[in-house]
C-alpha cells in the first residue's frame, strides 16, 4: 500500500512539475498601450467603404487643443502611428474627389475649424515625417463645442444623406467631415 501512495504522490508530483514547466515557457506579452489602437468603418456590417486605423490618446485632465496639440500645427489625428484612412471606392470628401486607396489622415486644429488632410505617404511615426507636398485633398470644417468631455480621441464614421459624416472628437471639441459615395 505504501509504495502505491508514493508512486501516486509521485506522479502528481512529476505532473505538477510538467505543467509549471509548461507555463513558465509562455511568451510575455507588452502591457495595453496608453494609446489604444482601433478602426472605425462604415458600414458596420457588409462590404466596408470606409476604414480609419488609428490610436486613441487620452485626456488625462490636460488641455488638449491649444496646448498638448499647438493650433495652427500638423497633427497625427491621435496618438502613436500616422492615423490611416482606407477608401474602397471613390469618394468625395468636403466636396473634393477622392480616388480610392489608403492615405494618411492629419488635422491641423485651430479654434474655429480644423483643416483635415489626406496624404498620400505611407507608414509614418507621428506628424514628424509630413510633407505638405504629399497632400492629396485639404478640408476646412469648423469646430463644434461638446456637451460632454470626450475622454479619448474619438474617430466614428456614420451614415448621412448622401453617404457617411466622419466624426472626430477629444476634450470637448469634435468636427464632422461629410464623405459622398460614387454610385
């Protein structure tokens, strides 16, 4: 009876043994960035038209535009990589032709309107690397006041009557940039 205890506990030992080997050999994973990566897309279900790649900075009780983002200066549009911005097909937006491709999205923020800008370079960190020269289409569209602070930089793309209005917003500023779908 003894030697069948200790073959028993010996076993589970070995066991034991195997499964913390097993788990200590897992990867180690990086911590959730402070600036989460997410998309918006429109629609939300079916064939997408429009997708947004971008990285969402949060408030953190500073004073967003104006100071942590300069007015008059080029912004990212969020945080970390270049925002990027994916059309399937031919758009207009603000009233200007869009071919379709993935550009990149930036903003220069001022108090009364942001000018938002497609740019047809590629893989960029930040607004370190624009280059004005690569613009593709330019936008005004002024600032709205929110009722509500917007905790993290906030990109939706919804639908409108002629085709999608892409809201972006943090603190208690947001735009709207009406988008128009060829047919």
């Amino acid at each position: 009876m003894r030697n069948l205890t200790t073959l028993i506990i010996l076993f589970f030992a070995l066991v034991f043994v195997g499964l913390d080997s097993a788990l200590a050999q897992a990867p180690k994973f990086a911590a959730l960035d402070k600036s989460p990566l997410d998309m918006a897309y429109y629609p939300r279900r079916g064939e997408k038209i429009v997708k947004v790649v971008y990285s969402r900075p949060a408030k953190n009780g500073r004073t967003i535009f104006g100071e942590l983002e300069k007015f008059g200066q080029v912004w990212r549009a969020g945080a970390n990589e270049a925002t990027e911005i994916s059309f399937i097909k031919d758009v207009t937006m603000g009233g200007k032709a869009v071919k379709a491709g993935t550009y990149l999205l930036f903003v220069i923020p001022n108090q009364d309107k942001w000018t938002v800008i497609l740019n047809s370079e590629k893989d960029q960190w930040g607004a370190y690397s624009y280059k004005k020269e690569s613009n593709v289409v330019e936008v005004d569209v002024p600032v709205k006041n929110s009722a509500d602070v917007i905790e993290n930089f906030s990109i939706s793309v919804d639908e409108a009557p002629k085709g999608a209005t892409m809201y972006m917003g943090w603190d208690k500023t947001y735009v709207e940039v009406p988008l128009e779908f060829s047919k």
